[in-house]
C-alpha cells in the first residue's frame, strides 16, 4: 500500500508485525485508537520533525497505525517552532487516489518529488 507521510511516499506492506518490528508496544497496537494514534505520530514528529526522511521504518509503522484505524492514506503532520506538547503539532489526514499516489511515487523515485508538487497534488484538492 502506497501512503504519504508528510513529503515521503512509503510502501507499507504486511500487518501490526509492521509496528511491533518498529517498537511500538503490542498492546498499543492491539488497543489504539484512531487518536491514539494520532497521539503517537504527534510525539514522534515533536521528537523528530523529519521523520519519515530520517527513520523510515518508524514512519512506516505509524502510517500503518492510521491507515488501520482510518480511510486516510495520507497524513502531513508539523511541529511548530518551540513545539512543548505533542497535542502543538498540527496534523492533516486525507484519503488519495492510488493515481495520485502512484504519480508521487514515481516523482520521488526519480528525485523530482517537491513539496509543491505534494501541495498541489493532495493537500490543496483536498482542501477545495
């Protein structure tokens, strides 16, 4: 499955194994709800605004709880400056089309993948 997290389009293959292997507690993964999970991706991106550049299998593990409790298949979650409680990082969920997200994949896949081709893309048709 293709979802993009904030500027990264990730594939997200198999089952909760995905976020256990990332170190997301089983019985978070068992037990979490959509805002649970929203909460988790918060703190993680307080922690680590460029998340899905930097660690990948975690992103991945997050996108996997919100696609698994949601319709969306696309998050933009971003800290502001001075960020001191995860429930600051404001967040965006949406639902794309797999053309779309296949149009991305392979924008990135050959480095010409930018923020405004995602804006366009998704976040401003999202928004009409």
């Amino acid at each position: 499955m293709l979802f993009l997290f904030n500027d990264r389009v990730l594939t997200i293959t198999g089952n909760a194994e995905v976020a256990i292997n990332a170190g997301i507690p089983s019985s978070a993964v068992a037990h979490y709800t959509l805002n649970d999970s929203i909460l988790a991706v918060q703190t993680a991106i307080m922690e680590m605004p460029n998340l899905a550049a930097e660690s990948a299998q975690k992103a991945a593990a997050l996108a996997w709880l919100i696609a698994s409790r949601s319709n969306a298949n696309a998050i933009l979650f971003i800290a502001p400056p001075k960020c001191k409680r995860p429930q600051e990082v404001g967040f965006r969920l949406a639902t794309v089309s797999l053309t779309t997200l296949g149009s991305l994949k392979a924008q990135q896949d050959a480095g010409r993948l930018t923020s405004g081709i995602i804006n366009t893309s998704v976040w401003q048709s999202v928004a009409a």
